[in-house]
C-alpha cells in the first residue's frame, strides 16, 4: 500500500515548484467508493519495489502494510497533489495484475501436458471398425439451348450416393469339428446380396452346398460378404473355421490253414471296422497273381496254390480317406512222396538304402526319376510294393501327393505302386507333378517292401 502525504505538505511543495498562483483543484475525499474489481480478478502481491535502491526507505518501509484480510488494490493518491520525484520513486508501487481461472480449454492443455498419460483418446482413436461414411446428396441440372442461342428451363434431378457399406451376418453354421455329409451355412447381408468363399477360393454364390466328404483333412475357413446395390462392399467378412477329422480303419486277415503240401487250398477272413460307420472297401493279393477286390462285409472262397513255394497274402482296407493293410503267410510244400531239389539260399541286396527324387517345384509340370540297382541271388521273381498307409503315394506330415509313384515294370512300362509290381534288376521309379498341384513344406517319403522269389522250383 502507498502512504499518503499530507495536504498541507503537499500544496507547500506544489506552490514552492510553480511560479504561477497554486490552483485550486477538488479534492477526492478518501471515503469515495472504490472501483468495483472483477470477482475474477486476484493481485498477485502488494509489496512495493523500489527500482532505484536494493532496500526501500523507511518512509516506503512504513508505507508497506499487509492487509489483514489478504491482499487488496494499493490506495491512490488524492487529486491535485503531486510527490517529488525521490518520494515518487521511493513509494512507487507495481499495479497487481489479475489472475483469472484458465479457461476450459487452458485446463485441457495444461493437464495434457503435464499428465501425457492422462490424456484423453481422440474421436479418431476410440472409433473402433470400419469408417462409415454418410450419404451424400448430389443435383444434377440440365439446360437445353438451341442454335439460335435461346436457352430453356432448367430440369434438376436430385439424388443421394450412398457410401455406407452394408453389414454381413452368420445365422448358422455346421459344428466346429465335422466329417461327412453336406455343410449348410445360413447367411444375410443389412442390404444387398451375400457372396461366400471357402478357403483361397474366389467369392462366388451361396447357394453351392460343400460337402465334407470332399474336402481335404484339416481346418477349412468359409468367408462371406455383403454388397449393397451401389457397390459398397463390407470391409470385414464373416470367417468361420471348422475342421474336418476322420478316423483310418482297422483291418484284420485270418486263414483257416497257413500251410500244406500242394496242391493247397486256403479259405481267407476279412475283419474290417471304421469309427465313422464309412462304407468300407478290400483289395486282397494272394501273392501268386491273383487279386479280389469289393466292398466289405464279404465272404470269400478258397483260394488254391498249385506250385510250392512261400506265399505272402496282402489286404488292403479303404474308407474312402484312410486306409489299413495286413498280411498273413502262406507255404506250400512239395507233394507227399517227391523228392525236394536242392534249395540255394536266397540274397537280395539294395544299392542304396534311400532313394532321392531331387526337390520339387511349384508351379512346374514335371517327371521327376530316381534308380536303384538290385543284386540278387537263388531267386527269379522281385517284386516291389507299397504296404504302408495310402498305398502308391507319398506323403508328407500335411497330406499326399495328388498322383501316385509309378516304377518300370518288366513288360518296361510304368505302372503305379498301387499294388504289387514285378521289376528287374534295374529298378527305375517316376513321380509326376502338375503344375497346379499344390505342394506343402516338408519331406515327401514311403518305405517299400522289396521280395525275391523263387517261381520255379
């Protein structure tokens, strides 16, 4: 606060500094009202400065006074009196400047920058899914004017683009885990009409029922899609996954009789069972030529061997996936009475244990070949086959390949390893690939059975 000077010293000074008679001039009684101050407006301080001295004067030390109820507005000196200038510069003052509450906008920024984690996400941020955008309207005018430059009223036609995508909807679908029969999907678009896809397939149609029969071991995705009639495509299909499992089954290969002298005749049982309830197939070898095949359950006859030797009868049980094998051994001895020839041991040794086909390209039709040589000892007939799961094809730990393994017979043509192959010495094999066959990582690989044989005794 700013002490007052008195009047009368005040007006000596006055008449002492003009040369002219003093005028008279009203004085503001010091009882006038104040200024009303903004219910807003807060001073910071009341202390007064001196700016020409580090410590204020007594005179400015006993002008200094600390309101009791917190600070006010400094006093201000009565019209028509003046200070000197030492008393003017010892008890200036510096005018409070007010302080009004930030705005909501100021809080806004100032929380945000002091509290970054704080901060509030934008629209932008918190707007989850695919931007929809609002239709927006359009009018179309057309003015006729004719050659002799007369113009004709205008024709408006007014009309709305609509760029909102439409919505795809799954009502129904098959189980997550499936394995034959038809698989029925029941979809819906918000407007428009639904387009399906299976797997890497082109969208197409809905109204094409897959059956799971015909769909490969594994997990399978089917995908959908609305579209409106302006061409708004939904942004995010509806996916549903589900796999198809099957169970191989099992197979058994019983005789009446294993051995005898010959003529010998042997009556073969089938046991075949399928956890799925497939239908089931056979193809039995008697391992001298003869071959049956059908469908289970079935009853066979006996089957007669004439010639002596050692024979080994191989079934095969399909269900339509999977397939499981046995076999059983049948020795016919000579006839009672005859005298056996001399027997020589039989030997057959393999030039390689492992066989390699080289690597395989996508995308590239073509023969891949590999040989194997054959010694052999005692023996006349070599046979090889292929007794293991999916017979004459190789397999890899996610699935087979489309075509089967063929080997140069010894009429020299290729035939398939879907059953048993007489092969010479020189044993050459063959696998095909298509150019649109798809092909998996991994290792493709089957074992073999090779046999040597006696067929003369």
């Amino acid at each position: 606060m700013e002490r007052r000077p008195s009047p009368t010293r005040s007006s000596s000074r006055v008449a002492r500094r003009s040369r002219s008679p003093p005028t008279i001039r009203r004085r503001r009684s010091s009882a006038a009202p104040t200024r009303a101050r903004s219910p807003r407006a807060r001073p910071r301080s009341t202390r007064a400065r001196c700016p020409t001295a580090s410590t204020p004067s007594p005179s400015a030390r006993s002008a200094i006074r600390r309101p009791r109820h917190g600070p006010s507005r400094p006093a201000r000196p009565a019209r028509g009196l003046s200070t000197s200038p030492a008393r003017r510069n010892a008890t200036t003052t510096r005018r409070p400047r007010s302080r009004s509450p930030p705005t909501r906008r100021a809080r806004r920024s100032n929380a945000g920058s002091r509290h970054p984690a704080s901060r509030a996400p934008s629209r932008r941020a918190r707007r989850r899914g695919p931007t929809r955008r609002s239709p927006t309207r359009h009018t179309l005018t057309i003015r006729a004017r004719d050659a002799d430059g007369n113009v004709g009223p205008d024709a408006t036609w007014t009309f709305t683009l609509d760029a909102t995508p439409p919505d795809t909807f799954l009502d129904h679908a098959p189980p997550a885990t499936v394995h034959s029969g038809p698989l029925a999907f029941a979809v819906r678009g918000s407007d428009g009409t639904v387009a399906c896809a299976l797997d890497d397939g082109e969208y197409g149609p809905c109204g094409a029922v897959t059956q799971a029969d015909s769909l490969a071991l594994g997990e399978h995705i089917f995908r959908a899609r609305a579209e409106d009639a302006t061409g708004n495509i939904d942004p995010s299909p509806v996916e549903y996954r589900f796999t198809v499992v099957n169970a191989a089954p099992t197979a058994a290969l019983a005789l009446d009789t294993a051995s005898g002298p010959a003529p010998f005749t042997t009556r073969p049982a089938i046991t075949a069972a399928d956890a799925d309830q497939d239908g089931l197939t056979y193809r039995l070898d008697f391992g001298d030529g003869q071959v049956a095949s059908g469908t289970l359950p079935v009853t066979l006859v006996g089957h007669r061997y004439d010639v002596p030797g050692v024979y080994t009868l191989a079934l095969t049980v399909r269900d339509g996936r999977a397939s499981a094998t046995a076999e059983r051994e049948v020795t016919v001895t000579n006839a009672q009475g005859d005298t056996p020839p001399a027997q020589t041991p039989l030997t057959l040794t393999l030039s390689s244990a492992s066989l390699s086909l080289g690597t395989f390209v996508p995308g590239l039709a073509s023969d891949y070949t590999a040989t194997l040589t054959a010694t052999m000892t005692g023996g006349d007939a070599l046979t090889v086959a292929d007794r293991g799961v999916d017979p004459g094809r190789l397999l890899s730990p996610a699935g087979a390949l489309e075509q089967p393994l063929s080997v140069r017979s010894t009429s020299g043509a290729f035939v398939a390893l879907t059953r048993i192959v007489p092969v010479p010495a020189t044993i050459e094999f063959r696998q095909s690939i298509g150019a649109d066959e798809v092909l998996r990582p991994g290792t493709y690989t089957k074992p073999l059975t090779f046999t040597l044989a006696v067929t003369s005794p």
